[in-house]
C-alpha cells in the first residue's frame, strides 16, 4: 500500500492547523466520521451495556456509576474507530473500483492515506491507554492485557472477505465481543468468572450481525465476483443468502430467549426484557421483509433503520429490566 503523495510543508502547518488549508481539520474530521460511519457505533454499544449493567448486578451494584459506563463507551468509540479505519485503508482499492463506495471520501482523496494512518495511530493508542485506566480506577488489569488481541481481531475481519465466506460470521464474532468485553472489563479479576448467560448474548449479537451483513452484501454480488472476493451472495446468490440471513437471525431469537431466561445461572430477567424481545422478533420480521430475492432496493433501510431500532430498542428495555431487578438477587 503506496502512502499519497501529499506533503504540508513546515510553513503551512499552522495554515493546515488554524482550518485555513484546503481541506482543514474540521472539514477532514467531519469527512472521517463519515468515512467510518460513526453513528454505526449504535449497532454494538447498547449490547456493551447491557453486559456492563448486568455485571454490575453480579458484583451487588445497583447500577455501574457514570466512571464505569464512560470508560465502557470510550473504550467501544475507539475500539469501533480503529477498526473501521482499518478497514478503509485495507479496501482502499477495492472501494475505487466498486461503483458503490467510489465515492468515500477516502475513495475519491477527501481523506488522504496519511490521515487515516494518523487516526489508526491514535485511536489504537487511546483505546489501549483507556484499557489501562481500568487498572487504576477499578483495579482490574484483563481490560489492557487483552486490548491489543481485541484490536488484532477486530482489524482481522477487513482481510476475510480476501479468503473466507465465512467474513459475515467472523464481523459477527467482532461484534459479538462487546458484551463479552464489557463483563470482563466490569467484574474484577476476583469476582464471578465469565457467565455463560452474557456469552449467550455476545453468540446473539454475532448471528444477528451476520444476518444483516449478509443482507449488506446483496449489493457488492457483482463486483465481488469479478474481483474474486468470498462472500456468501456471491457463493450462493441472492436466493440462498437470503435464507441463510433468515437462518442468523432464528438464531439470535433462539439465544436472546435463553439469555432472558438467564441460562447458565444467570439472571433471569422480567417482563421489560420480554417486552423488547417481542419487538425484537418483530423489527428482525420486518427486516427480512424488506429484502426479497426479486428487489434488494430497500437493503439500506433494513440495514440501517431497523437494525438501530433492534439495538436501541432492545439495549433500553433490556437495561431497565435489570434496573428493576430486586435488591437481592439470592
């Protein structure tokens, strides 16, 4: 990968700095938020917190406090940031050559190589000093032992689709990590071992995920083919996908129930919970409705709407079912 050619000579740094140059700091930093859809961030977060209320529960808190929850979204923002970066960088190319994301400001120079280089750079950096902090402020040491891993395997998923069409699964994994990620960063390294009703959760998040990138992907069958890459529409086509992203998402209904019920000795959750279950049910209904093997004109709607209703909904009724758990919890 060949870094562009742009160069700030030293006179113009205060120019570039002041917003003054083609291109400014602001100008650019709004471009990158939009280069790695920020407000996507809203697919992995509620499930995060989710986890970090029910760990709190676990370790006889009411609810986490403001220091536990901040350092939870930091650390998710940035996690999320270095990824998606990544992963522009990584499909420079590819984006250049597929009508539909020849447009990204990445894509057509609005953001330069150097940029996101630069943005990598800090966002891995803070994550893993936000992963640090756990160890003064809470006293657990796995959040920062594990950062870096978490980041490899997070970046991993932009080199999938070059091998494997088992990428959608795998970006299901990278999601599916957040609530895993927020127990162990919640409960100290001497509490309650990693329960199975939370991995119950983060399985749920992965096939969820899945089913809709699988639905994403209906619109790259053509390019993919002709530049060789692996995805599941373009192994099996439209039809097949479709049935295979309809299979995910039985499956998150299948884990969601049993994380509800609190299997594996966990907390079974009230009628709150149940109550954005049921919606859940019927937002993953819609969507796969959205999306029929003779049209995928809707993909972005169901995509984009229904799957923010599903975590937003789901994340707010699933969180005030465990604040309206009983004191003691037995």
């Amino acid at each position: 990968m060949a870094f562009d050619s742009e160069v700030i000579k030293p006179m113009d740094a205060f120019s570039w700095l002041s917003g003054r140059f083609p291109g400014g700091p602001w100008r650019r930093v709004r471009h990158f938020l939009e280069l790695i859809k920020f407000s996507h961030s809203i697919f992995a977060l509620p499930f995060a917190l989710i986890a970090t209320f029910l760990a709190a529960r676990r370790i006889g808190l009411l609810w986490p406090g403001w220091t536990r929850l901040a350092m939870i979204v930091l650390c998710m923002i940035l996690a999320r940031a270095f990824a998606m970066t990544f992963n522009r960088l990584a499909d420079l190319e590819l984006d250049r050559r597929n009508p539909r994301t020849q447009r990204r400001p990445s894509a057509t120079g609005d953001i330069s190589i150097r940029f996101m280089v630069g943005a990598l750079v800090i966002c891995g950096g803070l994550f893993i000093f936000s992963a640090w902090l756990f160890i003064p402020l809470l006293g657990n040491i796995y959040p920062v032992l594990l950062a870096v891993p978490v980041l490899g395997w997070i970046a991993l998923y932009s080199l999938t689709k070059r091998c494997t069409w088992l990428c959608h699964f795998y970006l299901g994994t990278s999601l599916g990590l957040a609530p895993l990620s927020a127990w162990i960063a919640i409960v100290p390294p001497h509490g309650p071992a990693l329960s199975v009703q939370v991995v119950l959760l983060g399985v749920a998040v992965a096939f969820w995920t899945a089913g809709f990138d699988i639905l994403y992907a209906l619109q790259d069958i053509a390019v993919d083919r002709r530049d060789k890459l692996f995805s599941i529409p373009a192994a099996l086509g439209i039809g097949g996908s479709l049935w295979i992203s309809r299979a995910c998402h039985i499956l998150t209904v299948l884990y969601l129930f049993g994380f509800g019920l609190g299997w594996g000795e966990g907390i079974a959750l009230g009628p709150w919970y149940w109550t954005g279950f049921v919606i859940v049910i019927l937002l993953l209904t819609v969507e796969q409705s959205l999306v029929k093997a003779e049209d995928i004109s809707r993909v972005n709607l169901a995509f984009m709407t229904v799957n923010g209703l599903v975590s937003l909904v789901f994340g707010t009724l699933s969180i005030a079912a465990i604040l309206l758990l009983p004191r003691n919890l037995g």
